[in-house]
C-alpha cells in the first residue's frame, strides 16, 4: 500500500483527522483502523476494540509482516461521525463503526438500525449471504466502502427514573435511540428523542439532559452506565434494538493493495464474524449481571412485548424508509423476508 506524507495531511484536512503525530506519519504503509470505543488489549476489554486488535495481529502474521495495521481507539485519530465519509473518499482506511450513523449521507445505511427489524443473532447472521446482503454490500461498494467482516449487537435500554420494556413506558420520557428510525419508533410511543454518539451517553444521562438510553450491551458495559442506570432492558431473549457495527475498508484503499493482501483481509475479516457473535452475546448476559449486582431492576423482552414495537415500527420507521427510493424499498423488504 503506498501512502505519503501529503496523502495523510490532505486526508486529515477533508475528513476531520485528530492532529497527526510524528510518530502516526512515520508509520506510512500501516493501515490505520479507527474505532469510538475504549481501548483495551487483544484479550480484554470492549470485544470491537479486541476485535480490530485480532484482525491486526492476524494479518501481519498472514502476510510475514508485510501488511500490518495499528488501531486507534476512542475517536483518537478521527471524530466519530466523519470516518464512513473519510472511507469513502480514501482519506481512512478501515473503520468499526455503527453503520446508521451514515445515514445523512447514505439513506440506506439506516437499515443498520432499523427497529425491529432483526429480533435475534440468527436473523442478522442471515443477512450476510441473504439478498438484502448483497443488496446492501452493492450500496456500499458504490459509494466506495467494502464490508470486511459483518457485526451485529443486540441492545437494550438503560434508563434513571422508571424502566422502558414495553412501548406504553416510553411516553413522555427523554430517550437517546441511535438512529433516525429508532427515533420514529419512540415518537410514536410518546418519547422525546435525543441523538447523540453512544460515547456521550453517560454525561447526558448524568446531567438530567437524557432519562433512557439505547445502545448495545457492550457500550453499556464499556461505558459503565451502570454507574448512573436504575433499570436494564437486556437483549437476552428478544430485542427490538439491534445495531450491524461492521469493519469495514476503504474500497479505494482497498484496490491498492496486491491480490495477496486483499484475499488476507477478507478471510480474517469473516473470521472474526463468529468471535464478534459469540463476544456480543456474552456481553448480553454480562451486562445484566453488572447492573444488577449494581443495583439496577433487569428486565427482558418477549415476544409478545416485540410484536407490539415490530407493529409501531412497521407503520412508522420501515414505511418511512421503504418511501425513500426505490433501492431502500427493496431493502427493507428484503429484510422482511428473514422475518
């Protein structure tokens, strides 16, 4: 992979880069992968930043050290909201990160977190080689991104004051969803939405500006709401919030590197799909025992409980996606037929 000096300072100036160190530009010909969450080590901590840490480690040892990547967690080398971008103009070469945040710029990315939509890890384990996969990877190579290993996490709510299970609990309480869509879901519950990144929760939730939270049980962990959080809604069972949170490359980064190189990254990236599986249902369980050890009231989902939000989803955030263009209509109903 060939990247200058000049190329990295450009890319700095377009897309929103952090100041680069001395020591970041003498690392030309390492591939940078930028996450938001905390840092930690290959075998503890946040499992995405594990996860790029393993992908990192895998294919310098593939390759005999000839493609290496280093890792910047906690938004340290770019802001959250500007790596898809930065992706797609080359100016970042991989990136973990929510893939509805792209949404203002890619409509069709906010099917990444459309309520409802994926109840389960099985579901989401199906759109890979499903049609509304290769549907959704056409989207994304077009506009200059590749998929290099697919991420789902289920999620729940963490909230101060009273618990959110049902769609009845949501009226007239202060929520942070996550995406556009979410947001529809919890207006039409009777919510008054927030938005903000996931690594801002814990200071709004504190400061009285948000009373409930969605994210995934990893953030919920990682960013230690359990601090603040009276009450859990875990994705144990069911989950009406699920997040694909994939790994994703620059295409243009991409076609630079040799054959052999590119074959390496795809094969580690698929690798690690089952270790992100196994990791994010853990973290499932886990979460639940922290909260309550904490403190915190924990509640689960059934099914029951899920068909009332799927309805209100269906009415508000799939039909409102599905009226956009004619490529998030046939996504969304893709989606569907996994149902």
């Amino acid at each position: 992979m060939t990247i200058t000096r000049r190329t990295l300072v450009q890319g700095a100036a377009v897309a929103g880069l952090a100041p680069l160190s001395a020591a970041l530009l003498a690392q030309e010909g390492t591939l940078k992968i930028s996450h938001q969450f905390p840092s930690g080590t290959i075998a503890e901590g946040d499992f995405r930043d594990r996860l790029c840490r393993r992908f990192a480690a895998e294919i310098e040892k593939r390759s005999n050290g000839a493609l290496k990547a280093a890792v910047y967690p906690g938004s340290s080398l770019m802001k959250t909201n500007s790596q898809f971008s930065a992706l797609r103009k080359g100016a970042l070469d991989l990136s973990l990160v929510p893939l509805s945040y792209a949404g203002g710029e890619v409509p069709e990315t906010n099917i990444g977190l459309m309520p409802a939509l994926v109840p389960n890890y099985e579901v989401g384990a199906a759109w890979k080689t499903a049609e509304v996969g290769r549907l959704l990877s056409k989207v994304l190579d077009d506009k200059g991104v590749m998929i290099v290993s697919w991420i789902w996490q289920g999620g729940g709510v963490a909230s101060k004051n009273a618990p959110l299970v049902a769609p009845a609990d949501a009226k007239g309480m202060k929520v942070r969803g996550g995406s556009r869509e979410m947001d529809m879901m919890l207006k039409e519950a009777g919510a008054s939405v927030i938005s903000l990144p996931s690594n801002e929760i814990y200071a709004a939730m504190q400061t009285g500006a948000m009373e409930a939270a969605m994210t995934s049980s990893t953030s919920f962990i990682s960013f230690k709401l359990e601090e603040i959080a009276k009450h859990l809604t875990t994705a144990r069972k069911w989950a009406y919030w699920f997040m694909l949170e994939p790994l994703m490359i620059s295409k243009e980064v991409f076609a630079r590197l040799p054959k052999a190189h590119q074959d390496i990254i795809m094969a580690v990236g698929a690798e690690q799909e089952k270790f992100a599986q196994d990791a994010a249902r853990a973290d499932d369980k886990l979460v639940a025992d922290i909260y309550a050890k904490a403190g915190a009231k924990v509640y689960d989902i059934d099914a029951p409980t899920l068909a009332k939000w799927q309805a209100i989803a269906k009415a508000t955030a799939w039909k409102d996606y599905a009226e956009k263009n004619e490529s998030t209509k046939a996504l969304i109903t893709a989606a569907q037929k996994l149902l």
